[in-house]
C-alpha cells in the first residue's frame, strides 16, 4: 500500500525505515512533515530519531504539527498508522495513543538488542506472527508509563520478555510499566514501540541473522 | 521547614538551544511580538529544616556550587523559597 | 587586548602594511595566526607525510579539509579527526558535544554524508574529576551523534594521569560521496556570492585563540559554544540537499568568519557587508560578529543565479540564509559595517604567517623500576580500567542508525559498516601515550602499526589514515623533538603500508596545571576496506596460535606506565606487522579462524581478557612462546607484528607463517569453563579480575 514516511526536522530513521519497508514491497516514500497530504496513502509510518531536538520532552513540539492533525484523521480512519520510537513519542504527546514514556530510570541512553512478546494478535500488524521478535532498542525517553496498570496490559502489543517469552523485570530495560514495549489503540489500527523492526530486518545486521522486524512491516505490503 | 527552590539556567549571552526552539517553533507564530525570549533550564526542590529563611536558602547554593549542582561556566542559579509546615508546599 | 601573537609577528604585520592594524585586524591576524588555524610551528614538517598515492581522490591542500579516497564504484571515502581538548576540559559536555558537531560540518562541508563516528577519550583516572569529565564527555558525543543519526561505532578510552587537567577528546568521522560530486573548499573564480547559514552569537569568541594558549583556569566563559545537536541536524540535511549547486563550502569553526572567508578565497580576495550577518543577539560589534565562532554555520560561494535555491532549502527548515558578500579578484579580505570598512587586509598576509621551527632536543629519561611477581601484575593490568569493558560508554550511542553497521562496538577491534556500494570498510583510531613517551618516533611507527593490524583483524586492509598530532608546548624543546619524531615514525610507516595521510590536525599547549606537558600522544585514525569477507568474531574452543615474535620490550608499555619500564623500547618492525596482517587477511577469507587479537595494550595477558569473559578457560604453555623467555615479557610486551588467533587449524597457520616469513607456534587451547589462566599448567583464577573487567565502567560511573 501507498505508505507515507513522516520526516519531521531532526528525524533520523526516515531512509531506514524505507529501505526495511521496500523489502516487504510496500510503496514508500518520505515525506517531509510541511507537506504531508494524509488522503493520499493507506499507511503512515512515524520513524524514529530526534524530532525538534527531542527539546522540551520528546516528540512534543512534533506533536502539535499540522502533520500529526493529518495523522490523527488517518488512525481515526482506520488506516495504519505505525510510530518507531520517537514515532511512538510523538504519538504519545498526540494523544493518539495512551499513556507517557518518560527519561529511563537509569537516566540513560541505551542501545541494546532486545525481545519482546507479541501480546496482542487481534491487530493488522500482529495477525498470526511468531510470538517472541529479536529487535533493538536505542533511546533516552522510552519508560512506558500509564496509571492504570491494568489498562497497560490490555493495550500492550509488545512486552520485553527473555528469549523464551517469558516477561520479567530483569529484562526491562527502562523501567517500563508492566514491560510494556509498544502498544496500541483499542481497534489496532495504530501502534507504537520502542524497538527498530527497520533495524532487525536485514539479517546481516541481526545478532542471531533473524529478520523479525519484517513481521510487524510486512502489512505495509498488502 | 523550608521548600527551597533550585532553578538552573543557562547566564545571559549563553547560548539556549531549547529555549530558542521552543520559541521558534511552538510559540513564534501565534505570539511573535507579545513573547519575547524564551529560557528553559533545570528545577531542583529542596526541604530544608532550617531556623530561618536565609539559612535554607544559603544551605542550598552551597550544595548546589559544592556538589556542582550547576555548571558556573555557563550556568547561573536562582534560589527561592517559601516556609511550609511539615513538609506539605 | 589578548593577542596570542608573538612581538615579532606583530613586528611583521605592522611592517608588511606599513601602518598600524586596528583592533579588529589583530583579532583576524590573530585568529588566521594562531596554531590552530595556521600550524606554524609544525608546517615544515607535516609536509613530510605521504599524503598521495593510488585512490587518493583529493589530497590535502590546507591543512584544515578532509581529504578524500577511491572505495570503488564512483564512491568516495571523506575522513577526518579533531578534538575539541580544552573546551571539554571547561565544559565537558558541551565542549565534547560540539566536537562532534564540528567535524560533522567538516564532513558534510565536502558534500559527503557522514556515515560514522569514532571517539577517542583520555582522562586522568577514575577519580571524582576524571569520572566527571567521563560521564558528560560520553553523554556530550552521544546526545550530539544520536541526535544527528550517525552511529559512534567505535573508540578508545584511556586513564592516565598525564591527562588529568588536560583531558584528550578526540572524535572522528568518516563520510561518503560520489566522486564526481565532492565539493572543494575553496575557490578559483571571483564574482561568487558568499552565503552564510545559520545565527550568529556571542558564543566562542577567541576559541582559535584558546586552543592555541594553555589553559588558563580564569573564568574562560568566552570559549565554550553550547551545542544545538538539532540545528546541526537541518545543516547536515539542508547542506546535502543543496550541496550540487554550490561551487565551495566551509563550515565555521575555530576563528569564526575570518577565518572561513579567508581560507575559502584562499588567495583571492573578498569584500563581507556585516550587516547581512544574521544576528541571534542584538547590538553585537561588526568586530563580535567577524571572530565569533558560534556553532552550526556553513559558508557557501554560490553562483548569482542559484542563490534562490540553495536559500529556500533553509527556509523550509526556519533556518536563516543570507548573501552577505562576494569573492573578489583584487587579493584583499575586506569587511565592513553599513558602508564603513572595519578589516581590510591582504589576503596572501593573512594565509602566510612565518613558519616556526623551535630548538629540539632528546629528553634524558629515568624510570623506576618496581619489582613484581607476575600474578600481582597480571591482576593489577587484568583490572586497569584501559582495558575494562567498554560497554557503559557505547551503549549510550545510537550505533544501529543507518542500517549498516555489520561489525558494532565492543564486537572486535575495529567496527565494520557498509557503505552505499556494497562494499565493507573497517575503521579504527590507536594512540599508544606509554610508547610515544619513551620513544616518539618509534611509536609513530607504531600506531600506524596497530591500526594497520586492528583493520586486518576484521578482514580490512588500510586504504587512508588520518593523523592528530597532540603535544604541549612546542616551545618546549623535549615536545618539540617528540613532535617531529613522531611525525617522520608515521610518514615513514604510512609509507610502507601505502597508507596515505590524507588529513590530519595539530594541538599543541596540552599540559597539566603545573606546566608539565603531557606525554606525547599523536594519534592515527584509519580506514581500511574489506578484501572478500569479514569477520563477525566468535569465542569458541580451539587452539590458540601466536603469530609473530615476542620481544624482551617491556619500556613503553601499559606495564610500564605501573611498574616501571625494564628492558628494551619496542621497536616498530614494519615487515612483520604487514606480513602478520596478510595472513589474518587471508585466515579470514579462508575461515581458518574463529577469533583473532592483534596483541597491544596489555600485551599477551591483556588480549586474553575478551576469551576469558565469555565463559571460557585459557590454557597457555610460555614454552611454546618464540622469542624472549622471560616471564613478564611473555606476558606484557606490548611489541608488534603479533596476533593471537583461535583455531581448529593449527598447522595451517604454521604452514602458512613459514611460507610469509613469518612465525607462528601454537601457545595453548581455549576450553569452556570459568575464567582460569593455565600458565604452564599451574592455575590462576582470574573470576574476580573478569567480573571486574566486565563492571567496572558501570560500577564507577553509575
């Protein structure tokens, strides 16, 4: 499907997620966010980086773009709408999607390849792929956080796990609620996650030569 | 007791990247001539049990330059505050 | 006034114009004078270094641009190295950070893409200053490369107290482009408009000056830029999107305007009108405005006609863009303020400061020797924070962004990317202050050396090098000859491997409060393409093999710097590092190995530490050593030309060396099980010294 990648200023991942998402024979292409004609595509991918310098709190000065209006009218659609990291930020601020994620407890940049549980099989991105993804995590600002824990469960796509599934707190990596990794709205339609897929989708770049990231793009394809 | 607020900004002439930003790209179009400058920085609050305002408050700078709370190359600090009765602002 | 010029340069100005300057011509004298800009004290010599040679696709013609190399299929490899030592000393975070953002523009000034980033870090130790300056000279370089989205692959970080009021940052970068698309630096015709991106403020005046001068522990306010990792991310995207319709670019760095307008006529001359300067602070002086080194700001000579464009690419972004002159044919560099001239100076005076070659002489060393067993200096080195784990620090980088980092940090010695064309190229940056200290020329020698070997361990083989140059003060006649020492050491080694020096950057005035300068630390930085396959290293049982001779050397090494160097001054056998490499090379190709180490720092003991952290046991058998029988040197000696390989197949490598011209002799075996060395089968548990080596950075730095 015509799929927009939103390139905002500071955004990095915007070529990355391209080439990831032309494996999986999704029509792509970046679009910068002054520009940004949501009618015109079935499927928008937010890329991950440092929109507006992540100034302020991440993804909030993005927030309030007429991009993310056009954004909103796409979920609200029912189109696909999927945020990488920053992405996930953004849409976050947007209240496009539920809940927080602030500074890690650790109060640090991490970069480290992860796994997650797919929790969630009832959306177009999850239908009916493995049950734990091999994929990375970079970011400063990525501790999931909503009141209701109860609530971040039921919403929670991905959950850092160990290699088996398994979800314990020694695998969380910034203190995320219930080791929420990505969640979505209740239809799931939109997701968020912290982990690259773009990032474990060439298997000369994956620790183990896997290409889970692929599972949860190769909808852009259809 | 004593609620000591710690705010820490850049000095004048400093450059503030996040304060420029902000200014530029959230406030400049709506507000351009009503807003001026825009500085973001650091807030740090303290509850000292002190006899007095100035004792509270002296306390706290001395942390903040001993314990290099701030950077006083480029940073500057105000310190504020306001007695509170058991802890509660 | 502070000028850093000498009386007799002053002299010389004053006689060439034939009047006297006024303030704001000493400041641009100054600034194009000073060592940082200028390099007159170390000219005459850095035109010793082999800068040309087969791919060499531009070659340095200033001293301060990136030069360039062939890589295969109309691409081109940019590299440059610079360091940003006194402001990080003032401000670390900041002072590192906008290092980071300086050599960006030096890369994308060239119309490259910036595709990696290395960081070289020397602090004192880990006392409460040294973990300071750690900590936010890590989280400087990180927020800055995250930010922009080029990945830091790779690095040294060294503790010495040589450095600790005078901290090393060093921060590389590689960059791609087309061949035919690199942009040069400077112009040949006049009538170009010269266009200046980005604001202008009040940050960073006089920084070529504190570069130039020691540091002076006076409020020094002045000379420390905040960093805008934002504003350099629109000036890598903008500049790359605009980079072919403009004839030459230039980012701004030390000496602000001055110095950017001046090296971009480079001979020709320019007329600059202030006023179009775009101003963040209001009411600055036409003389703030023309040596202000504010970050984040590209030069461009532009032809009339395409103006419109490359200043709309900008203003997409809300960054200003502003003609704010022109080059000329008459050889002046003038600059005026609302039709009033402020500076007019001649151009070929500005570009040619008198060189400087200061009296030289060898220093007399002693060094005290202190007896150790050699359980207590294994443990001693095993846990020295030179060799720890480093994955506190690149953990806090971004080093997935851009999809190509095939080999990534922490993996192997040099880190592997991908570039556009397919191919692969491994980077890596050595410096060696403990060698370079007892003997600067043979280490320059050396470090070329070491990184020639680092990039043959992961299949490479070294195309270009660049080298930073970090001394004290020239005129002190020890630093001197260990300045020129080690530069005829890397000319002559660069030589040898075909290694062309295609940029590099001097620093001099590193000292500690008490005047004392720093040991000689020159560094090289050098990339090397992939010749058929690379290697993802691995751990596994196997026997292991010593390529190479071990050498009674034990002066100049990491041992030393605690013990006390005895014997003899490792001496850099060029034959046996390139012949050592070719084999690795091939080894790789062939899979003949699982796991390779060239043998540095730490010496055989030191290279174990990565075997022994992955769950296994080391068995070694000194006998089988060739070379020295004396045990500390077996273990220490930090000498080239050796790799210590893990293998299945042992014979291959001695059948292999044999027909090289070289050594080899199996010393051991690797087997699953805790961390124990078996030296001549007595056992030294090494677990707390690994779980140490792995902790450390976290431990102290958390």
């Amino acid at each position: 499907m015509r799929t927009a990648v939103l390139k905002f200023p500071g955004t990095t991942c915007e070529e990355d997620v391209v080439k990831a998402l032309r494996l999986v024979k999704a029509e792509a292409e970046v679009v910068k966010f002054n520009s940004f004609d949501p009618d015109r595509y079935q499927g928008v991918v937010i890329p991950g980086g440092f929109s507006f310098g992540d100034y302020l709190r991440a993804g909030t000065i993005a927030a309030n773009s007429e991009a993310m209006k056009g954004v909103r009218e796409m979920a609200d659609q029912g189109k696909l709408v999927l945020g990488i990291c920053n992405g996930f930020q953004i849409l976050v601020e947007s209240g496009i999607l539920k809940g927080a994620l602030l500074p890690n407890l650790k109060l640090r940049f991490i970069t480290k390849w992860t796994y997650v549980r797919v929790s969630r099989k009832d959306t177009p991105f999850t239908r009916g792929i493995k049950d734990v993804l091999l994929m990375p995590i970079a970011h400063a600002e990525g501790r999931y956080y909503l009141e209701d824990e109860e609530e971040a469960r039921e919403l929670a796509v991905f959950q850092y796990s160990n290699p088996s599934g398994l979800v314990v707190e020694e695998v969380n990596p910034n203190g995320s609620v219930q080791n929420v990794a990505g969640i979505a709205n209740q239809a799931g339609n939109v997701i968020g996650l912290m982990p690259h897929p773009e990032r474990a989708s060439f298997s000369k770049l994956t620790p183990d030569g896997s290409t889970d990231g692929l599972e949860i793009l190769r909808v852009f394809g259809k | 007791m004593y609620a000591v607020e710690l705010i820490i900004v850049n000095k004048d002439g400093v450059r503030d990247p996040e304060g420029e930003t902000i200014k530029r790209f959230v406030i400049e179009e709506q507000y351009s001539g009503i807003i001026g400058e825009v500085k973001a920085g650091k807030y740090v609050r303290f509850l000292v049990e002190a006899k007095s305002k100035d004792e509270a408050e002296s306390l706290v700078k001395r942390i903040a330059e001993e314990k290099r709370l701030f950077n006083p190359i480029v940073h500057k600090i105000i310190v504020r505050s306001e007695r509170v009765e058991d802890g509660s602002p | 006034m502070m000028l850093t010029l000498s009386s007799k340069e002053m002299e010389l100005v004053r006689s060439t114009l034939d009047r006297e300057p006024n303030e704001a011509e000493w400041k641009v004298v100054d600034a194009l004078w000073s060592e940082h800009c200028s390099y007159k004290s170390s000219k005459t010599f850095l035109r010793s270094l082999p800068t040309t040679g087969q791919g060499v696709i531009m070659s340095v013609e200033d001293w301060q641009d990136a030069g360039a190399v062939d890589v295969g299929d109309g691409w081109a490899l940019v590299l440059k190295v610079e360091s940003h030592n006194h402001p990080s000393a003032v401000d670390p975070y900041n002072g590192a950070a906008t290092g980071v953002g300086g050599i960006l523009r030096d890369i994308i000034s060239k119309g490259a893409r910036p595709i990696a980033l290395l960081d070289m870090i020397r602090v004192g130790g880990l006392d409460a200053k040294g973990k300071w300056l750690l900590k936010n000279i890590i989280a400087g370089i990180a927020s800055y490369g995250n930010s922009v989205g080029v990945p830091v692959v790779g690095g040294e970080l060294s503790f010495d107290p040589t450095y600790t009021d005078n901290p090393l940052v060093d921060v590389a970068c590689v960059g791609v482009v087309k061949a035919s698309e690199i942009v040069p630096s400077v112009v040949r015709t006049p009538g170009l408009k010269l266009v200046l991106v980005g604001f202008t403020g009040l940050d960073g005046i006089g920084g070529a000056s504190f570069a130039s001068r020691k540091l002076s522990g006076m409020d020094e306010i002045g000379a420390v830029q905040i960093a805008d990792p934002f504003a350099g991310k629109i000036l890598i995207d903008a500049t790359l999107e605009v980079r072919g319709k403009v004839e030459a670019m230039k980012d701004l760095g030390g000496g602000g305007l001055a110095v950017a307008v001046t090296e971009m006529a480079n001979g020709l001359g320019a007329r600059v009108q202030l006023e179009m300067v775009p101003l963040r602070v209001k009411g600055m002086s036409p003389e703030e405005i023309i040596i202000s080194e504010t970050q984040e700001r590209m030069l461009f000579a532009v032809k009339s006609e395409n103006v419109q464009e490359v200043c709309r690419a900008f203003e997409d972004y809300n960054y200003p863009c502003e003609v704010i002159g022109e080059i000329v044919s008459e050889p002046r560099i003038t600059f005026t303020y609302e039709g009033k001239v402020v500076v007019d100076l001649p151009s070929q005076l500005l570009l040619s400061p008198p060189l400087f070659v200061w009296p030289m002489n060898r220093k007399v060393r002693t060094e005290e020797v202190k007896e150790v067993s050699v359980r207590e200096a294994l443990s001693t080195i095993l846990l020295h924070p030179d060799l720890g784990n480093k994955e506190w620090a690149y953990s806090q980088f971004d080093y997935e962004v851009g999809v190509s980092t095939l080999v990534k940090p922490g993996q192997a010695d040099s880190a592997v990317i991908e570039l556009p064309n397919g191919r692969q190229i491994a980077v890596k940056g050595d410096a060696n202050q403990d060698l370079c200290e007892v003997d600067a020329y043979e280490c320059g020698k050396a470090i070329v050396a070491e990184a020639f070997r680092n990039l043959a361990s992961v299949g490479a083989r070294g195309i270009a090098a660049v080298d930073h140059l970090q001394f004290g003060d020239p005129r002190k006649p020890e630093v001197y000859q260990d300045f020129v020492d080690s530069i005829r050491g890397i000319s002559e080694a660069a030589k040898f491997f075909s290694v062309p020096i295609v940029g590099g950057k001097v620093s001099f005035h590193n000292e500690d409060k008490n005047g004392n300068p720093i040991k000689p630390t020159p560094l090289i930085v050098m990339a090397g393409l992939v010749e058929g396959k690379y290697l993802k290293p691995r751990v596994e049982e196997g026997w292991l093999v010593l390529l190479g001779i071990t050498r009674n050397e034990l002066r100049g090494t990491l041992f030393s710097r605690l013990f006390g160097g005895r014997g003899e001054v490792a001496r850099a056998r060029l034959m046996e590092d390139l012949l050592a490499s070719e084999l690795i090379i091939k080894a790789i190709n062939e899979s003949k190995l699982t796991w390779n180490k060239d043998i540095n720092k730490g010496g055989l003991a030191g290279s174990l530490l990565p075997i022994l952290a992955s769950g296994h046991a080391v068995h070694i058998n000194t006998k089988a050593v060739i070379g020295t029988r004396d045990p500390l040197s077996i273990l220490f000696s930090e000498s080239g030309g050796r790799f210590l390989v893990l293998t299945d197949d042992p014979q291959w490598f001695h059948i292999q060396a044999s027909r090289k011209g070289i050594v080899a002799s199996t010393i051991g075996k690797v087997t699953k099980g805790k961390a124990s060395l078996f030296l001549d089968d007595v056992e030294l548990p090494l677990e707390r010294e690994v779980e140490r080596y792995l902790n450390m950075l976290e431990e102290e730095l958390s």
